[in-house]
C-alpha cells in the first residue's frame, strides 16, 4: 500500500467506506487501507 499515491489511497478508502457486503478479501483489503492512512497521518500527511 505504501507505493499508492495520495490520491489512489483516498480513491480506495473512499470506495471501502461506500461498499457493503463486501467479502472477507475485499474486507482485509480495506482494513490494509485503513492501516496505511493512518500510517500516513501518524507522519503528518492525511491523505484520507
């Protein structure tokens, strides 16, 4: 996740946080996501 870039990584939060009955992959997906915008901001970049 960390090679995305700001805009592609709030691109897929976005859609993670629309998206309903999602599979457990789609899910870790997400969960991955989220982990890395936090990652992000944790370094002063909010990118999500």
């Amino acid at each position: 996740m960390s090679q995305l870039s700001d805009k592609e990584l709030r691109k897929r939060h976005a859609e993670c946080r629309m998206s309903v009955n999602l599979s457990a992959p789609e899910i870790q997906v997400c969960n991955n996501i989220q982990r890395e915008c936090q990652r992000r901001a944790q370094q002063g970049n909010y990118a999500c």
